[in-house]
C-alpha cells in the first residue's frame, strides 16, 4: 500500500505522469495552487480504481484530471466575477531544474495564452487544452467533459478560432534575447530614462496588475508606451531600500520578482513580439503569491 490508499503500480502511474496531469490541470485553472488540489483528490480517486479495467492510463487519467479541474473551475466562477480588478493567473515557477520543463509548453503556460484562455468557457478551455495542447482525440475528450464527439468537434474549433483571433502570435521567443530585452528594461528603468525605457515597449504594451483590491494596484490595464513608461517609472520612484528585484523564469518567460524585505511583493511576467515588450504582467495579490515564498525559503 502506498500512504494508506491505492497500491504502488497505482503510485508509480500517476507520479510518471504528474507533470502531464498537473499542466492540464493549471491551463483550466490558472492556478497552480488548486491544480495542486486537484491532483490530490483525482489521486484519492485513482487509487480506488482496478487497474485490470483500464486500457490507456494516460488517457483515464487525463479525463479525471479534467473532470475535476473543470468542477473546480465552475465553482470558482462566481468568485472570479467579483474579483476586484484584471484577473491574472497565479505564477508558475520554471527554470531548468523544474520536472514540468520538460512536459509544459512555453507558449501553452504563457501568461498571455493563460488570459486569453479565461475568455473561453469552462468547457472551451478544456478541450482546447486538451486538443491543441496535448493532443487526445476527439473521443478521450468527449469523455473528459460529458459531451458527444460530435459537440466536442464543434467547440474545439470555437475555441481554436476565438484564441488564435486574439492571440496571433505563436513563434516562440528566444530565451537569450527576451532576456537581453529585459535586462535593458531593468536598466531604463533604474536610470529614470523614459525615452530609452519607450525603446523596448512596444506602441500599444499594456501594463495589467492584479491584487484584488488587497494591495494597491491599478485597477485597469495602463496602455500605450509612454503612458507605462510613466507608470513604470513612478512604480520605481516609489520604492524603497527594502525592495530588490530578481530576475526569474516563470511561465516559460522572463520574469521580475520584486522583495519588500522578506515577503514577495509582486511577479511581473513579460511578453515580448518583434523585439520589444508587448505586456507586463504583474501579480500582486498575497493569495497567489504564496509559491514565490515557498520557492525562496527552499532556495529555488
């Protein structure tokens, strides 16, 4: 017996396939805290299953992951509508000691697909990721979400048109130069420059922080390129010899933690497009933050 449930052979299936199992859960989700749920109740599930009755564990495991992130999801509907200002993902945290790098897709976790993906319904989202992501057919899916095959077809290619109508751009950055891009940020930044601060925006790059209401944070997404230039640099001024930014990778982009002492204050993931920076990510809410502190009291 493995920790009082299931047998080993189901311990070992299910720990081969956690990386899998936990990204399908956190692109439903967006959270890698109740992807983390998630995985311990379909476990809990798992273990109670005859392992003689099922043909591709790969594929039953991925619709019971599914059925349960997507249960999650709908519950935290409600909740979501009366969050206070932009709903960000929670950070994910990936370099290249982390298990999931070698699973997770840089654009699939990407902070602008993941806000893009929130646009779609529960059931869109799903078999989206399911679909374009990973690749299960058409049938595993219709298990997953408890529809036809037929209805699955039709709301894959819904949402494979709704996301690549906002979401054009797909070649992946390369990692050297989005970090080139973003130390000479850091580095306009810290001068108060804000003409060589505009030279990495892009025109139209938006600013979006989320706190719900917890921290200050600006309620709506700031756009343009001197307008968070501006922005940036009076979130710079304001800063004292208790913060300190470090650079990171999460979700699969460069990304700058910012310190006020021992508490992280904020992630800012960054996306870039054709050689500058298109949007600022920052995630200020404590609640979602709770990773960062982890990942820093284990020295990560």
């Amino acid at each position: 017996m493995t920790d009082g449930h299931g047998t080993d052979a189901h311990a070992e299936r299910f720990t081969l396939l956690r990386p899998l199992l936990f990204t399908i859960a956190y692109e439903i989700l967006g959270s890698a805290t109740e992807a983390d749920d998630v995985l311990q109740d379909s476990y809990l599930r798992w273990a109670q299953v005859d392992l003689a009755e099922v043909r591709d564990t790969k594929s039953y495991l991925a619709q019971l992951v599914t059925r349960q992130a997507l249960n999650t999801l709908r519950a935290e509907a409600r909740r979501r509508e009366d969050y206070v200002g932009p709903w960000l993902p929670e950070p994910l945290l990936l370099d290249g000691r982390d298990a999931l790098a070698d699973v997770v897709l840089a654009e699939s976790v990407s902070m602008a697909m993941l806000v893009v993906l929130e646009t779609l319904t529960p059931d869109e989202r799903a078999v989206f990721v399911l679909r374009e992501v990973f690749g299960f057919d058409h049938a595993e899916i219709a298990t997953a979400v408890g529809k036809s095959t037929a209805a699955v077809r039709q709301i894959a290619h819904r949402a494979r048109e709704h996301v690549h109508s906002r979401r054009r751009r797909f070649d992946p950055v390369d990692p050297d130069r989005s970090a080139q891009i973003t130390t000479e940020f850091l580095t306009a930044a810290a001068s108060g420059d804000v003409a060589a601060l505009m030279a990495v925006l892009a025109p139209d790059v938006a600013f979006t922080s989320d706190s719900n209401g917890e921290v200050g944070a600006a309620r709506r997404p700031v756009v343009g390129a001197e307008k968070v230039a501006r922005f940036i640099l009076g979130l710079m001024q304001r800063m004292g010899p208790e913060h300190r930014i470090e650079l990171a990778v999460y979700n699969g982009a460069p990304a700058l933690v910012v310190h006020e002492g021992d508490r992280p204050d904020s992630v800012i993931t960054v996306d870039f497009a054709d050689g500058r920076i298109t949007n600022f990510y920052a995630v200020r809410n404590p609640e979602k933050l709770t990773a960062v502190t982890i990942a820093r009291a284990i020295g990560r």
